[in-house]
C-alpha cells in the first residue's frame, strides 16, 4: 500500500488486528493510537464541527456490510478524523478531481484505487497494441499540454506514463491509496457525512467518512465477458483482453480471438505475425476509417513545441476533426452519408479478398455503433496465417469453440476481446442515499443522472463519466476536465452554505427526458449495441457536441440544499429549477468592459396604430413608424458578461418571438431621470438614444429608438418606442463597431443593453432606399477600367469553379490509394474515343493557363492605371474600412502565382518527386511531398494566400458585376467571400496536413 497523501504520511500501523490510520493522532508512551473523532471548524475554511460516526457492526448486532457479509470487528477500522472529499478511482477522471480541488485550496482530498498504481484502464490494459483511438493532443488534460507525443495516436505505455507524469507535476499522486476496492458508500443522515468502505488486497476492510464522495471509476472499468455455453471447459488458456498477462508469449500458438471491436482492431495487426494462426470469430463487422500508424517527425514535434500558439490550433483543428464525426451521428441523412461513403471507399481500397470483404461487411446504418480508426486490422484479416468467421459461437469445447456450422475451432489461447460492462458504471458497489434508498434500486430501469454527475437522493455525491456522458467523436478526457471542475464549484457552493447538495428530482427527470429526446433520427438508434442498456434506452453517450457539454457544466448550480445534521429540510429554494450560483447584480454595479442585461417583458395589451389591426400583425413597415409605445416591466437583470450571449438571455418561462437591443449608457455614477442633466454633462440615455438614431440613419440597424424611462432595475417600468424592432445582431454589429461611443465621456465603457423580449411582433420601421447599381454603363472615360474589371471577375469566376472541382478529386486522398489513383485515371481517360487520352485534361489546362493570363495582365494594367492617377505617394497610409484581404491582394495574387508554378511541375508537368521518390504512382507522389513538413508549410501558406485572394476577389467581382446595390447584397457578397476562402482553402488544407499527421500515409 503506498503512502497517504502529505500531511498524512506513513503506512497505516496494526492494532490488535484494527487498521488504524495514525494521520495526526497523538502517540502515547506506550505506543498506542488515539483516535481523535471530532474535527475542528477551523480544520477548513467554512466547515461545520461535527462529530464522526461510531461503527459498531458485529459487536452483538445483525448488522451486515454493504457486500452482504457479515461484518467482524476485526476487519473495520476508523479514520483518525473525517475527509473532506473521497475520490473513487485513480485513471484520467480521478486525477482529474484531485487536480482540480487540490489546486483550488481543498487541502483533505483521498484517492481510493483498486489497482497497485493509477491509471486506471490504461494501468489495465496491456495487450499488444494497445492504444488509443483519439489524437493524443486532445486525449490529454488542457491544462497539462504536451508537444513530445510520438504519435498521432500514442501508445498505452506513453498514455500511462503521461498520466502519472501530470498527478506527479501536480502533487496528486500521494493522495493516492492503492489496492483499495470500494465495497459500499452510505449517507448518514444525522451527520450529514457519507461513509465509505474499502478492502484493501489483504482483505482487511477500512471505514472513512467524508464530506462528499467523487466516484470516477468511469464505463470502461470492468470487462465483459461473453455467455459462452461451456467457457470453463477450454483445456488451454482462456484470458479477457483487459486483463492481459504480459508474460503470455504468442509463439507457435493458435489464438482464438472472440469479437471485433475496438480491442480487436488493435491487438489482432500485433498478434497474428507472432502466433502461429489467429482465428478471429465476429458477430457483425464494423466501419471504419483510416489511422495514423507512424512516428511524428523531428521537426513537426519541434514547430508543435517552439511555434506560439501553433500547438493550440492543431489542437482546435483536432477538436474540429473529431466533432465531424459527432455531427455525422447526429444527421445521418446529410453529413452521415459523405462519412459513410468515405469509409465505403476505404473499406473496399483495403478489402482485396472478396469472402473477406463479404464477411466483414457491415450490416448498419453509419455511426450506430462505434466507428473504428485502423488502417492495419482489415488487411490483417487476409493474412494467409488469419481466418476470419462469422459464424455464431454455440459452445465452448475443451479443444475450442464451436460454432453454428458444427466445426471445432482447435486453438491454444482465448482471448476475449469481447469490451466492458459499460452500463454498470460503479456496480458492485453498494451506493444507499437518503432514507436508505439504494442506487442499484433506483437505477432498476436504466441509469441516469443530471448531467451524468449527480442523483436525486444522494447528496454530495458525483459521478465522473457517468451516464450519458461517453462520446464517439470527441476525447471523454475533454468531458472529464468539465465535471472536475463543476464539482468543484459545487462543493464550494456546499462548504459556503455549510450544506449537502442535491439534484432535486423535477430537474434531473426534465432533463433525462430532454436529453433523451435528441436521440431522436440520430444513428445511435438506428441499431442494437453496447451504448443501450436491456431496454433500448441510450445511457452511454451525450446526444451533443462536446462545447454543449461544457456550456451545461459551465457553472455548478444550487438545487436542494440539506444542512448537516437536518436531514430532508431544504436550506433554500432558488429561483430557478437549477439556478445560477452567481446572483444577478443591479444594472449600475457592472464591472468595467462587462455588460449587463435586463430582459424586459412588453405589455401586448397595448393597442396598436389605427389600421394596424392587431399588435401581431405585420402591417406595412411605413405605417408601422407611428406605433405608440409599448409599456413594459423589468422581469430578470442578469449578469451576460459577453455581447455575444445577449442572445441568450431568456425570462423563466417566457419564449420569445422577437428581440430588440437597446443600448442603455452605464457611467458608473447615478443615473439621472430623463430630462435632467448631471453637472456639465449631457444625458447619458440620451446620448445613447441620439446615437441610436444615428447609427439607424447610417444603415447599420433596422428600426428608430424613441424614449427609455427610469432606472433599469427589477419591477420598475419601462417604455419603448412603437418603432423599436432592431434585430439583436445589426445592435451587435453597431456595438462592436463602436459606434455607441460618448464624445463628451458620457459613456466610458462598453454600455449596458437592454433587451427586450416581446410576446407579440413590434412594427418595424425605416428600410434603407436601395441606391443605384454600382456599374456605370454610360460615360466613356470609364468603359476601359470597367472592361478590365469584368475581365478579371470572368477569370476569377473560372478560376473559382476549377478549384472547387480540384478539391473534390483531392479529397479522394482520404478514401485510400485505388480510390485516388481511379480518380486520376478517370480525368485522362475521360472523353475516349472522341477526344484522345488526356484531351480533355490539355482543354482545361489551355483553358486556366489562358484566363490565368488575362487576370494577371489585367491586374497589372489596373495597377498601373491606378498609380498613375496619383503619382504622389500617401504621407501615411491609415487603413480604416479597408481589409487585410483587400490591402495584400497584390502580393497574395503573386504568391499564388509561384505557387502555380512549382503545383504543376510538382504534380503535372513535371511531375517532380521531392523526395526524390517515384513520380509513376499520383496517390504515393502525394503522400511523399506532403511527408516533408516543409512542402506542407508551403502549402499551406500558399492556402491562406489564396482564401484572402478568394475573400476579397469575390466581393469585388460581385461588385463589378453590378451585384451589390442593397444593403442585404452586399451582405451576401461578403458572407460568399467568406464561405468560398473557408471552404476552399480549408478544403485544399485538409490533405496535406492529414498526410504529415499520418491519416493519409501509403
């Protein structure tokens, strides 16, 4: 047993057969323990006295231990004084909660594992290849980066040593208590403490009792072994892959590897070249998709570690990656589909033999069950020394098993690759709430918990990788880090109200049927699998995205609050069913650069403008000006902090229809009444009203601001001008352009907002007057420049059609080397027998090399035009309304051109290899210039180049093309530019940089 954490230090001593732990007890002469029973308020900050509970079992009671046995004297021990925080579990979500309430100031944390080191299931699991399928650089703590990962998906050795590294950075790993099976957690309700009982792995049974318990054992804890009529009989050795021994030498033996799962995937590339035959027996096949299989190179790990902020945008790009998949599951009819050919295309490049292929095949929708990333397993499965079978196993015989076609399968070994018991999360585990309540009864028609975190029931009490909480695109490590800190802060929220908390049971039942719910036409219920419990119901996997987890756990929330020793008595009702921890402030106490709003409810009742009809109805906007106002009530003030989550503000039980920003000054001094005027000062809600309107004359916002009365505060009343339909995002837009700003001080920092939930639909007002087109047709000194103009926008055009084409075919790379070289062969032979091999390919080329020709020599003659209409230089250049894209249109243009150059001699014409490779094969030239770190860097610089080339070139075509006369077209134009510089540039991006992290490779 390893030390206990500091402070507490020193193995635990025997005493007349009772554990005791010796922690800071004092020692009599004679050498015995006194048990101190009592702690101290001032032990930690905010913490209630209170006695420690007195265990008295089989001291002439019939009282039993949580396993059933009864309990001995002998085998009980006290703690010297009660813990604060008992965790369950040293792997990622363990060390993840000790990190996180050490570094906060919890000073009494115990870390209970049943293994003889942390780790958790990457201390148990050994087998050959082992690894995990998520990039390392996003299967790892936030906050403990590493650049030094040798693989895009690392190895178990280099995942366990990195995980012990951290809890040792972090000075958590001596709060960890091995070989330490938790048995029972039971809440006493007279001292409002839990207590929790362990055997250790000499059998001796140890009681502590703690403020609250964190059980992060998590879904991937014990294995799963199959109902095998007969299992026990095999002669040779039989061994689940979890548990794997690592003395176990595979040569010349036959293995029989049962399922075909993740595990497989992974052991069966390292085991079949070192046994003599590998039998591989599959219920159903699996989806895959292409992995990474080799080293990181030098100088990519030295860019990760030395370039500033490169390794946070390979992380976000890894986060992007990932949550494709998520999105895929989510909308398997659009999104789900492109994956689901991608992985077709994979499959059937990797698959040669056709028994294998057919056996292999899966049965199910894309996504249902997991998707696996290998790029060894399938052509493992064709290897001369593997059979594969599908057939059903009916029973296991001493020789092997046999299946359903009456063949003995005759091997040494079994292994069982057959995964975990993932919706018994920490069962055996006898876990009793309140009133004596058990978990495994509550839990009897499936698991569930509020956020997969917390139980109506069982206060103070925290599930980390809960139900719900598994996620198939993304890194649970990412799921993790959340809930550490949301336990945290509720425990926090506990040790301030000196108070157990408790899920109450509305919410979390509202919301398992609202989570339940986005299930709905996703794929994970497209088919039976390992995320359902026995009755269908998904209990596995969170229905969102990763971001939509950590936006719920962002901030613990106070539900039912249970003081200690007052069992059952709420100590406060919130004003939400899980309300904000963090009270609202008045509107005048913002902090400086925050902003504030008050979400205020209109009186509908209000009649509207005579003709008007109802204050529903959409009435022309020019009669709609003269509405009255609409009088209304402050309902809620809350603290937004960020303009963007202005949209976000919601009244309790109030669905709003339309939502109008008005900017309301903050000064920070007293407000003064409408009308009055402080010392020397202009009305700051005045002054915001006037630049109101300005910014409504400028364009930037639809509607006229009128009046705003009174004190911004809950209760009071408000007025609002009739025509105030501004839409949220045109005052977002005018709030960060900083058009609100005081001239005379009036405003000093980012203003307050106050928005303005309406039930019924407001008039709008004001639509601009559309001007004339953009194209002058007319006066002739013109016709020349607007010629050139044209030229260039039907060059750029082509041009923007081509490479959308392009990426297509490029895109093929990621469905493997005959998909890609297909492809290739297809563009030569297209057209054949009316156009000769590769015509159509030297049309095309005549045709870019032409309009390349054109736009360039356009460009240039613009350029000169240009200069010569002002041969004096600018003193100072001051860019204003101008855009980066705009400003380095003339040397990204040349860096595309060189670019161009070397494209085509690299891969077209010249078909230079610089790696000094073979040119004949166009998948393996590809993979082999992208393998150089520096060819992907130059490819990549010249991708941004060409999206603020296709971000300004779009909208200025749009504009030569006389397609920008309204405010609303030239939005669009804008918002094109954008779509078509991300989605190109992106697009080209994705297969370089997947090539140098190893997800395309040969």
């Amino acid at each position: 047993m390893s030390a206990r954490r500091s402070g507490h230090g020193g193995d635990p001593a025997q005493h007349h057969g009772v554990v005791v732990d010796r922690g800071e007890a004092d020692r009599s002469p004679a050498g015995l323990v006194r048990v101190d029973r009592h702690r101290s308020s001032t032990s930690a900050p905010g913490h209630a006295r209170r006695r420690d509970v007195q265990h008295r079992l089989g001291a002439g009671g019939d009282k039993r231990s949580a396993i059933g046995q009864p309990a001995r004297l002998s085998d009980v021990s006290h703690t010297a004084e009660p813990t604060r925080v008992v965790v369950v579990g040293a792997g990622f979500g363990g060390i993840a909660a000790a990190i996180e309430l050490t570094a906060r100031g919890e000073t009494d944390v115990t870390v209970l594992e049943s293994a003889p080191d942390l780790g958790g299931t990457w201390h148990h699991n050994v087998y050959p290849g082992a690894a995990c399928d998520v990039p390392s650089h996003f299967y790892s703590f936030s906050f403990a980066q590493r650049a030094s990962w040798s693989r895009f998906c690392s190895p178990q050795s280099e995942i366990l040593g990195y995980l012990r590294e951290v809890a040792r950075e972090h000075g958590v790993d001596r709060l960890v208590v091995t070989d330490q099976q938790v048995t029972a957690c039971t809440w006493d309700e007279e001292s409002a403490v839990w207590t929790v009982d362990a055997t250790a792995a000499d059998g001796t049974t140890t009681r502590r009792t703690a403020d609250a318990v964190v059980i992060a054992t998590g879904q991937l804890d014990k294995p799963a072994y199959p109902r095998i009529e007969g299992l026990d009989r095999f002669a040779g050795r039989t061994l689940h892959s979890a548990r794997w021994d690592p003395d176990l030498d595979p040569a010349g033996k036959r293995f029989a590897v049962i399922g075909t799962g993740a595990t497989s995937a992974q052991l069966v590339p390292e085991l079949a070249p070192a046994a003599e035959h590998t039998t591989v027996f599959q219920r159903s096949g699996n989806w895959y998709l292409p992995r990474r299989s080799k080293d990181y190179s030098t100088p990519v790990r030295v860019l990760l570690a030395r370039v500033p902020g490169l390794h946070r945008i390979f992380r976000a790009l890894l986060a992007v990656y990932l949550e494709t998949l998520t999105a895929a599951i989510r909308h398997p009819r659009t999104l789900g589909r492109v994956l689901a050919t991608w992985s077709t295309l994979f499959m059937r490049g990797q698959l040669k033999d056709p028994d294998v292929r057919r056996t292999a095949w899966p049965d199910y929708t894309f996504g249902c069950r997991r998707v696996l990333f290998s790029s060894s397993y399938l052509p493992a499965l064709q290897r001369p020394d593997v059979s594969l079978v599908g057939e059903a196993i009916t029973e296991m015989t001493e020789r092997g098993p046999r299946t359903a076609d009456g063949r003995v399968h005759e091997v040494d070994v079994v292994v069982l690759a057959t995964g975990f018991r993932t919706t018994d999360f920490m069962f055996p585990m006898e876990v009793v709430g309140t009133g004596g309540r058990r978990l495994r009864d509550d839990w009897a028609e499936g698991p569930r918990a509020h956020l997969g975190m917390t139980v109506p029931g069982y206060p103070n009490l925290f599930l980390l990788y809960g139900p719900n909480t598994n996620t198939s695109g993304g890194s649970i490590v990412f799921f993790l880090e959340h809930q550490a800190r949301y336990v945290r802060q509720a425990l926090e929220l506990s040790r301030g109200r000196r108070a157990a908390l408790d899920v109450r049971p509305e919410v979390a039942g509202s919301s398992d049927a609202a989570l339940q719910s986005r299930f709905s036409g996703t794929a994970w219920t497209a088919c039976d699998s390992w995320y359902r419990d026995e009755s269908g119901r998904i209990v596995a996997n969170w229905p969102g995205y990763m971001r939509e987890y950590a936006d719920a756990t962002r901030e613990a929330h106070v539900v039912a609050a249970h003081p200690a020793g007052r069992p059952g008595v709420a100590q406060r009702q919130e004003r939400a069913a899980y309300a904000l921890a963090r009270q609202p402030r008045p509107l005048g106490d913002a902090a400086r650069g925050r902003v504030l709003g008050a979400v205020v409810e209109l009186d509908a009742r209000r009649p509207g403008p005579a003709g008007s009809g109802q204050p529903g109805d959409r009435e022309p906007q020019r009669r709609a000006r003269d509405a009255p106002p609409a009088l209304g009530r402050v309902h809620e003030v809350a603290d937004v902090g960020d303009p963007e989550r202005l949209g976000q503000v919601e009244p309790p039980g109030h669905r709003a229809e339309e939502a109008v920003v008005l900017p309301v000054g903050d000064d920070k001094r007293p407000r003064p009444a409408v009308g009055q005027r402080a010392a020397g000062r202009r009305d700051p809600l005045q002054h915001v009203l006037d630049a109101g309107r300005r910014v409504h004359e400028g364009g930037q916002a639809e509607g006229q601001l009128h009046r705003v009365v009174g004190r911004l505060e809950p209760g009071r009343r408000v007025l609002a001008g009739g025509g105030a339909q501004a839409r949220t995002g045109r005052w977002k837009e005018a709030l960060h352009g900083s058009r609100l700003g005081s001239p005379d001080g009036g405003i000093s920092h980012p203003p307050v907002v106050l928005v303005v939930r309406t039930r019924s639909t407001l008039s709008a007002v004001a639509t601009p007057t559309k001007p004339a087109p953009a194209l002058v047709k007319n006066p002739r000194s013109t016709r020349s420049t607007i010629a050139l103009k044209l030229t260039m926008a039907t060059s750029g055009t082509i041009f923007i059609l081509f490479v959308l084409l392009h990426m297509y075919g490029n895109l093929k790379a990621f469905a493997g080397h005959d998909a890609f070289n297909e492809y290739a062969e297809h563009l030569r032979t297209f057209g054949e027998p009316i156009l000769p091999r590769s015509g159509l390919l030297w049309i095309v080329r005549v045709v870019l090399i032409a309009s390349l020709a054109v736009h360039v020599a356009s460009a240039v003659a613009l350029w000169r035009r240009a200069s010569h209409a002002r041969p004096v230089r600018y003193a100072n250049r001051r860019y204003r309304n101008s855009a980066l894209s705009s400003r380095t249109m003339r040397w990204g243009g040349l860096t595309i051109l060189v670019f161009l150059v070397w494209h085509l001699l690299n891969f077209s014409i010249g078909r230079v290899n610089p790696s000094g490779g073979p040119t004949s094969d166009p998948y393996n030239l590809l993979v082999d210039t992208f393998d150089l770190w520096w060819m992907t860097v130059i490819y990549l610089v010249a991708m941004a180049a060409l999206g603020m080339h296709l971000h300004h070139g779009t909208w200025s075509a749009a504009q030569t093309l006389g397609l920008t006369g309204t405010a609303q077209a030239r939005a669009r134009a804008k918002a094109l530019g954008w779509v078509l510089a991300i989605v190109i540039a992106g697009g080209f991006s994705l297969v370089p940089i997947f090539t140098v992290v190893g997800v395309i490779t040969k």
